[in-house]
C-alpha cells in the first residue's frame, strides 16, 4: 500500500486532488513524512475541503457542469431547500454555485447569501465551527444589513451558541435577529429566544415572550409552541400543569408529522413524571415514546433546529435505557438499545436511498432481533460484547449461548470520548504511551465484563467506541488481539442477519487496484498488493491504473464472490453518503464512487468487501449510534462481511497484513480468525510493533465467514 514508498501511505490523500490544487500539494507533501505527520496531514485535507477557497473552486466546475443554469438567488433558495430534507453536500454545493456567481458578478449582497446559506447547512448538519464562521462571514460581507441575511444569520449564531452552552451570547444573537428578522421568521426566532431563556434559569422573561407572541398561525410553530410552553411550565416546577400541556399537545398533533409531535408530548410528560419521582410511570412514557418512533416515517426535519429546540430522538431511548437498568431490567434495556440502533437505520436510507440494493432476494432488515434470538445464534466459545454510552456513565452487555448479563461501567460520554481521542492520537503518532493509555480502556471496558480465554468476540460498539481499535486494547501482558479473536458490528441484529446471509463460499475475486488519475497520486503499493491477492485465486478479475474505473466497477462488482479495493478513500463528515471512493476517470466521468451510488449496486453475489483505503471505517457517528457511509452502504446492498480502516494506514505493514489475511482465508479459516492472525503476524515483526502498523484494519460483520479460492 504505497502511496508513501518507504515510509508511510496516505491513501486518503488527494482523493480531491483531481479538483484542488491545494490537495494536490498536500499529497505531495506527504511524499516522506513520519507517522505523526500523516493523520495531521489527513486531517488537514478534510478541513481543506470546506475553506471559502475550496468551495469557490468546487462551485466553479459545479456550475459549468450544470446544462440548465440558474441565477444566484435560485441556487440559494435551493441550498435552503435542500439542507431542509437533510440534503447537507449537495445543499453546500447549491450554495456554492450562489458563491462563485456573486464573487463574478461583484455582487456583494449574493455572496452573503450564499454564506448565510452555507452557515445553515453546515448548522443542520452539525458542524458548528463553520457554522459560526459563516454566519459570521454573512454579516460581515453584506454591502448591507437586510432581513432576509440578517436574520437567518443571527439566527444560526444564536442556534449554534446555544448548542454549545454559551446561553448568554444566544440570547444576544436572537435578540439581533429579532430586530432585524421579517414579520414571517419573527415566529421562529422568538420561539428559540424564549427557549434560550429557559435554558438559562431566565423564567420570568421566557414567560413574557410567551404571553406576548402568542400561538403562531403555522401548524409546525404550534407544536413547537405548545412544547416549549410545557418545557417551560416545568422549568418553572409545576409538573402536573406541564403534563396537562403535554398532553393537550399529543391530543391536538395533527398533520402528517402527527406521530412525531405525540412522540415529544411524551418525552415531555416523561420528564414531567420524573419531576414527579414517579420513575415507573416515567420509564413507561419513555418505552411508550420509544415505540411512537417507530411509526415515525424518518426524514430530516428542519423545525426543531429552526425553533432551537434540537430534539434527538436518541434522548428518548438513553432514559428510557437508564431507567430500565436501575430498575434491573436489563433484558428490557439491552433490546431498547438494539431498537435505538435499528431507528437510526431507518433514519438513515428511507427517503434517500433503496433500503435493499436492486434485485436483492434478502432485504437488509433494520427490525431488531431479541436476545434469545441472538443467543440462539451463538456458538460455544463466541460471545457479543455491546455497548450504550450515556451522559453520565457506559452500559455493557454480553450475549452467550446461556444467556445475558449487564453491566454499569464508570466512564459517562464525555469522559470516554476524551480518552478515546487521547488513545487514538497516541496510535497516530506513535508514542510509547499508547500501550499505558490502552491497558487504561482495557480496566474501563473489557476487565469488569469476565470474558473466558480465547472466546471469539463479537463488539457492537457505540457512540466514540465506533473508532476505537478494541483490537489493541491490552492487559498487562498482551494485547486483546492476542487472546480474542474480535470483530464489530452496528447491532447485534444486523450481526445474526449478516452471519445468516448464505453465499456458498464463493471464492472468485474481483479487485481494484493503483487507479489511474495521476502520476502525482499513483498507489504502486496497491497494485503490488492486488497482484499478490490475486495470484491465490484461480477465478479473478483484476483491474489496475486506467482500467481500474467506476464504469469497470459497476459491470463487475456485482460478480464478486471477494471483492477488493486498493484504492484512495475519502470520508466525507458532513453527509457520510456523500463519502468517496476514487477509481479510474474517464471520458465524462470524474471516476469518484460515493457511498450512495452503492446501494444501487446488486451485490448480493459478493460475500466480503475489503477497503484496503484510509478512513474507509469511518463516518459520522450520530447520537443514533450509526457510523454512516461506505459499511452501512455496502451491507445494505448485499454484502455480509467487510474489512475496513479507522486511520490512515502504513505502506509495508498493510502489504503484510492483507496477503497474510487472504492465505488465511484461502486456507478455510474463518473471517475472525484469518484477522486475528494476520493482524499477530505483523505486531510481531519488531519494526511493525506499534499498533499505528497492525490495528487499523476491523473485520465487520459476518465473523464465520469462509471463502474456497
């Protein structure tokens, strides 16, 4: 895996070279680099790609590319539209086209538009940092202040700084935008003001704007008024007039959004009950919400951060989790998570993409599965180890044949992200303190659990455990890989569905390797790497440098029994669907493969995909609990095992690593077992040692996966 000879890869680098210069030095620069410097490097080229410059150039060939072009104000009116359907990229991109017209035309006006709007999607999509700036950027740019920029502008500050907590400076920007907003987003913004009030203990005034705005006219603002109204009833301790709110709201929930609205009024008489101390009551509610989602037909909905409301369904579940297991209900606890994963699925393809791939016998099915099921499913000597972070502390369980147990772990959310981080860049940098940093998470997450020898784990992470390299956790003597065979899964229901998945062993192989695009981001690693693959099997289609394209892809994915891709990778953290895989251009086609397009694929034939590419794991994680993109992407569409990459992965040790991994394979070892070796093989090579070399790569999915070659 070369895009580094001799040193490090970095394959994710310069997968936006083909359209920015910038990029394209980046890789350059990479051309010999120690290990510390690479992930900064990635890291740099993800924060590249969202710079006024980079979405300038990106607007530019995005324009000349459209046949029926717009004028500024269309672009921006349909930037808006679709950061409303939960569109982020392509809501980016329609705005960026707003951008290069204005900085053409000089028109002062259009490009704080077009920030305005970029301010807004990169808000809804959770990205706070260019939010703020391009809100900022907005009121700073406009030749002058009108209420169509300004308001939307203060606006965003004002949501964003209320997300973080700086409730002081929210109500300041709301109060801006309430000067200067028109008479029909006045509504929006005095909703959100009176809720910053709340918020911050300021009763007396959110009860003021409360009386003097009165109910909107708008159906959706009802809700939103009517829920505020009961947050603030209870804010101000009188639960059972604010469960008489929240119940009057479920009642009068109209619309097509009518189970959504119940949902809130739930939550709400939820929290009221738990002001109460009527826990049971109050679990109940919670469950009952629970359940209300799952009627819900998902889609993005753009009120509750319109209105600074920012409801996450995903609250529901975590105190309707908590409560179930201080009750001791740990059955009922585990299945709650299990429901909470298998929602965020649906959140994720319904509306936007075919929940199964075209021709697809098995649907992917996101229905959860219960713990006798999944125990039912087991083997002796296999175990499914899941985990719920909350605010305050980490739920574990762990799934046998002979039943379940739960478990309280210390670390809250907060805590664990911390050390998680601070473990993974001392992995990317490769310090010697990764090991102290690693037995420190081993004590936290694997000692309480009593996990037997050699028991051949199943780890459904969750939250910031979706990036952690369990596989390099250790004790005192080993690391966790040396005495577990591990991989990962989202759920333990999509692991029983994957596992069942029956291919019949299919051994022919079809890889992708060293695409052609340019001499400056050649991976001649790579093609060594599919070369070596490819000599173990008798039935192969192998594509190298030009032929190596998305077209060839297309025609021939869908034939693979193992299908591999040595390629550049880029994830892409504002909409993960929008993630990238570079293969080949040619004529008309920029040879980019998103995670989208996937779906669209029949793979039903293939029984593993293997992203021998940086970053390929690796997406978003949602309070959902879902990383997003290229593994929700390619299961969906078929396959049932995946091997996959959290970093930026090294060039002579990934080389090692992937043909140990297929002689494994080819030899009959299962998925689970094949990993385990291969990643022991090369920590055991003294100058491959660090974990930085061995542990990128996860098996997810179908553990007993075996292949004939």
């Amino acid at each position: 895996m070369s895009c580094i000879r001799h040193f490090m890869s970095v394959r994710a680098m310069g997968c936006l070279a083909l359209l920015m210069a910038s990029s394209i030095s980046m890789a350059q620069d990479a051309t010999r680099v120690e290990g510390s410097n690479v992930f900064q490097l990635a890291a740099a080229r993800l924060h590249d790609a969202e710079t006024i410059r980079t979405l300038s150039t990106e607007g530019q060939l995005l324009y000349q590319k459209d046949r029926i072009k717009l004028d500024g104000a269309m672009y921006c009116a349909q930037a808006i539209a679709l950061a409303e359907r939960g569109e982020f990229r392509l809501s980016i991109q329609a705005a960026s086209k707003a951008l290069i017209l204005g900085q053409q035309q000089d028109n002062g006006n259009l490009v704080a538009s077009a920030k305005r709007d970029l301010a807004i999607a990169y808000s809804y999509a959770g990205d706070l940092d260019r939010a703020e700036k391009y809100a900022r950027d907005a009121l700073a740019g406009a030749s002058r202040i009108t209420p169509v920029i300004a308001g939307p502008a203060y606006k965003t500050l004002g949501d964003v700084q209320a997300r973080r907590g700086r409730l002081a400076d929210a109500i300041s920007s709301y109060q801006e935008a309430r000067q200067v907003a028109s008479a029909r987003f006045r509504p929006l913004v005095d909703i959100s003001l009176a809720n910053a009030y709340v918020a911050d203990g300021r009763l007396t005034e959110a009860r003021a704007l409360y009386d003097q705005m009165g109910l909107p006219d708008n159906l959706a603002l009802q809700q939103a008024y009517q829920r505020g109204l009961g947050n603030l009833t209870l804010a101000e301790g009188k639960p059972q007039e604010a469960m008489k709110i929240f119940s009057q709201a479920a009642a009068q929930a109209t619309g097509s959004d009518a189970a959504y609205h119940r949902l809130w009024a739930q939550e709400g008489r939820a929290r009221s009950l738990l002001a109460l101390d009527e826990k049971a009551q109050a679990r109940e509610a919670y469950m009952q919400a629970a359940r209300e989602s799952e009627s819900i037909r998902a889609r993005f909905r753009s009120e509750e951060f319109k209105t600074g409301l920012f409801g996450d369904v995903q609250q529901i579940f975590d105190r309707a989790i908590s409560l179930s297991m201080e009750a001791g209900e740990v059955q009922a606890a585990w299945r709650l998570s299990e429901a909470s994963r298998s929602r965020a699925l649906l959140d994720m393809v319904r509306e936007r993409v075919s929940l199964a791939g075209p021709g697809n016998d098995a649907p992917f099915n996101a229905e959860p599965v219960g713990d006798d099921q999944v125990g039912a499913a087991l083997r002796a000597g296999e175990a499914i180890v899941q985990y719920h972070s909350l605010d305050d502390r980490l739920l574990a369980w762990v799934l046998r044949p002979s039943g379940l147990q739960g478990y309280v772990l210390d670390p809250g959310r907060q805590a664990l992200e911390q050390r998680v981080q601070a473990f993974r860049e001392s992995v990317f940098q490769r310090r010697p303190q990764a090991q102290q940093l690693g037995r420190e998470l081993h004590a936290l997450l694997i000692e309480p659990l009593g996990l037997s020898s050699n028991e051949r784990l199943l780890i459904v992470p969750h939250a910031s455990l979706h990036y952690l390299p369990f596989q390099a956790l250790r004790d005192a003597d080993s690391y966790f890989i040396e005495r577990h065979a591990l991989a990962t899964a989202p759920s333990a229901s999509v692991a029983i569905q994957l596992v069942r998945r029956n291919h019949g062993g299919a051994g022919n192989l079809v890889a992708f390797g060293n695409p052609g695009t340019d001499a400056r981001l050649a991976l001649p690693g790579a093609e060594r790497e599919v070369n070596q693959i490819g000599a173990l099997f008798s039935d192969k289609k192998i594509f190298l440098q030009n032929d190596a394209s998305k077209r060839q892809f297309l025609d021939n994915a869908g034939q693979a029994g193992i299908l591999h891709l040595a390629t550049h990778a880029e994830v892409d953290v504002i909409d993960p669907l929008q993630s990238r895989i570079l293969l080949a251009p040619e004529a008309g086609d920029t040879g980019f493969l998103n995670a989208r397009e996937v779906y669209d694929v029949d793979l039903k034939k293939v029984a593993m995909v293997t992203l021998s590419a940086c970053e390929s794991g690796l997406g978003r994680i949602a309070r959902g609990d879902e990383i997003l993109g290229f593994t929700r992407s390619f299961f969906t569409a078929g396959a049932s095992a995946l091997f996959v990459s959290l970093w930026p992965v090294a060039d002579d040790s990934t080389e090692l690593l992937m043909s140990t991994l297929y002689k494994e394979l080819a030899s009959g070892k299962q998925a689970i077992v094949a990993m385990q070796t291969a990643q022991v093989t090369v920590l055991r090579r003294e100058k491959f040692a660090h974990p930085f070399f061995w542990a990128p790569f996860n098996l997810v999915g179908n553990w007993r996966l075996q292949i004939r070659s």
